[in-house]
C-alpha cells in the first residue's frame, strides 16, 4: 500500500510534466513561425529595434542596463534554468536517476549524443577560430519540442519510451549547464564571484537548518543572479545553483520542491519559453542562398543535429545493450529509439541559447548561419522522428478496425 501511494503523485507528476511540455512545444512552433514572418515583413524594422530597446534598473551605484534581448536570454531564461535545477534535483532524489540501472542507458545515449555531433561540428570547422566557439550548439535537446512530438502519438508512446526520452534530455540539459559554466563565461570579477558564493552558501546554510519557504530560496536567488551577471559567469547558472538548495521535504513530508516546480511549469511553457523563441528565431531570410546552407558553420549546426545526435545515441546506447549493461526500455524497439533519437536532434530553444553565447561577441554573419542550421536541423530531425515513429510504433484501435 506504502508503495502505491508514492508511486501515484510520481506518475501523475509525469503524467502533467508530459502534458504541459507538449503544449507548451505547440505554442514555441507558433511563435517561431511568428518570429520568422515578423524578420521577413515589412515589420523587420520595428522587430529589431524591440530586440535593441535599452532597458536599465538602477539601485544606488548597482546599475543592470542591458538591450531587450539579453534581458530575456540573461534574466527570464534563468528563470527556466531555475526549473531545469528543480527538475534535475527531483529526479536524482527520487525519480529516474536515482539508481544506477535507470540511468546508464539514457545516460550513455546522452554522452554518445553530445560527443558525435560536437565532433562533426569541430570537423567541419576546423581552421577557424570563430566558428569553433559554436562546438556546443548541436549538442542540446529541446525538451518541450522533443516531447511535444512524441506525445502527438498519444498512447500509441508506450510510457517507457517517454520516460527514456525525458531522462536523456534532462541529462543533456545537465550537460549543456556544464558546458556553458565551463566553456562560455568571460572577464571574471573576483569581487563579484565571492559575494555570489557568500549568497551561495548562505542557501546551502539554510537548507541545512531545515528552512522551507521556498520564497526565501527565490529572493535569495534574486541577488545571487545579479553578483553572478555581474562576476561575468553566465547569469542562468545562477538558476540552476539556487535550486538545488530547495530542499526536497520539510518535517512534514511535503515536498517544497515540487511544489514549487508545479507552479513555475506553466508560466516557463507558457510565457518565458514562447517570448523566448519570438526574439531569437526571426531570421531574415533575404539573404539565404546555396552559399549560406554550405556554410561550414550552418552545415556543422545542422549535419550535427540531423545526423550525430541520433548516431551517437543509438550507438552508444547499443554498445551498453551489447555488453550487457543494459536492456532496451520495456515494451520499445530499436526502430522506435531511433526515432527518440531523431527526436533529440531538435536543438532549437537550448541550441539558440548556446549560439548567443558562442557569437554574442563575434560576427553577426557566424549567428546569423548558426540560427539558419539550427532552425534547418531541428525542422529535419523533427520529419525524421515523425515518420519513423509513425512506421515503429503500434497502431491505435481505430486504426486497426478501419484496416
């Protein structure tokens, strides 16, 4: 009985995340389409310079001025990376990847989907400089697309490939949270990185002495996003840090963390996300020609998402299947993790993201060929996924009875 009862807010929490993502996925199309019809009309103008409007808040000496666009991808995507840290916390307490037998499979398809098209990428690129800062573009999932697709089939997805397809793309978020930490923060202030890590480990403080208002956690996160803008470290990292110090469970057995997570799905889905996609998809299509899809730049982006994501997923999930690691999920074949696979080559939301970074100081020309592979890659990832899981997965009841 004791098991039933956690199990049930598990699967229904799974059952609303799926829900949510995929809607939530529908709209980020909508809004892409609206972005790209805004770039390519005679709105183009207006559309730039609302990306281009000064936006300043100043406290005393603390000022933050930045254009409309950093706003969004420096303030409300930390938002989502806030989330992100939820999610992942949750799930290493007490969800897929709290045991080394559910992780091992999506855990080796995400580094196999994150090392070949990295490689390619590099390949291609190899000679210049520049372009080699966009290695990691074609190595992230869009989680809401992905999901949005494999949860158009219904309940032709058996759970278990659903649930293989979020642990991968959580795991790949993890990673690209690394690689960002890593590979694209500049120009450190150490002054400002010790007063984000006297924030930092007052939250671990206060979680540790069993403080569970979880509006204490935000405001606090709020001052270790600005010392983490201003140290030079990318702002969203702030996000993820804060919310692993939410704690899981307060003396009476509620659970903050999720609480908080079921109250931020909607808003992230349904606003943060959409607004997103709406300022960094409006590519100008004016100038698109032969030369600008061969670019190695644009060819790497896309060869990368179309080709190795899936590669490496399937075949570093099939060498742990080899060795005995590991079993396909139940009731999933190898046709329909392809197709997963194909899915986790839509980059779009986490790859825009990454490419900002990348050519946030470089050439225009470097971002504009960037957002052209990923847009060009995702699209062609997503009609493989769907005609491969279309093929793969079993027939709904209607379907058979019309046949």
């Amino acid at each position: 009985m004791e098991k039933q009862d956690k199990t049930l807010p598990i699967a229904e929490a799974l059952r609303e995340f799926l829900e949510l993502e995929t809607a939530g996925g529908i709209l980020l199309i909508a809004c892409v389409f609206i972005a790209m019809l805004t770039a390519n009309s005679p709105l183009s103008g207006i559309y730039a310079s609302l990306l281009d409007l000064t936006v300043a808040i100043q406290v005393g000496t603390l000022v933050i001025n930045k254009p409309l666009l950093l706003w969004v991808n420096d303030g409300l995507m930390a938002v989502f990376f806030f989330l992100i840290g939820l999610e992942i916390k949750r799930e290493i307490m007490d969800g897929e990847l709290s045991s080394y037998d559910q992780i091992i499979l999506p855990g080796m398809g995400a580094l196999g989907g994150m090392i070949v098209p990295a490689s390619i990428y590099i390949w291609l690129n190899m000679g210049d400089a520049v372009a080699l800062d966009g290695w990691a573009i074609p190595v992230a999932t869009d989680i809401a697309f992905a999901l949005a697709l494999l949860g158009s089939f219904g309940a032709r997805a058996p759970t278990s490939l659903k649930v293989f397809l979020l642990t991968l793309a959580i795991l790949d978020d993890l990673a690209a949270i690394t690689i960002i930490a890593l590979f694209y923060s500049a120009d450190l202030s150490p002054a400002m990185l010790l007063i984000g890590g006297m924030f930092l480990i007052t939250a671990v403080a206060m979680n540790r002495l069993g403080v569970t208002r979880t509006s204490t956690y935000v405001l606090l996160g709020v001052a270790l996003w600005v010392a983490v803008l201003k140290s030079g470290v990318h702002a969203t990292l702030a996000g993820v840090l804060i919310a692993f110090c939410v704690p899981m469970r307060d003396k009476e057995g509620h659970c903050p963390l999720r609480e908080l997570e079921h109250n931020l799905h909607a808003p992230v889905a349904f606003v943060i996300l959409p607004v997103f996609a709406f300022v960094n998809s409006g590519l100008s299509l004016g100038g698109v020609s032969l030369d600008a899809l061969m670019h190695p730049v644009t060819l790497g982006v896309t060869t990368g998402l179309v080709l190795g994501k899936p590669l490496g997923i399937l075949v570093f999930t099939g060498l742990v299947a080899a060795l005995g690691l590991a079993r396909l999920p139940k009731d999933v074949n190898w046709t329909q993790l392809l197709g997963v696979a194909c899915a986790c080559g839509i980059g779009f939301t986490m790859s825009l993201f990454i490419a900002g970074l990348a050519f946030e100081h470089g050439s225009g020309a470097y971002y504009s060929g960037d957002r052209l592979g990923i847009l060009l890659g995702s699209f062609l990832s997503a009609l493989a996924a769907w005609v491969l899981l279309h093929f793969s997965l079993p027939k709904a009841a209607g379907d058979s009875q019309q046949a």
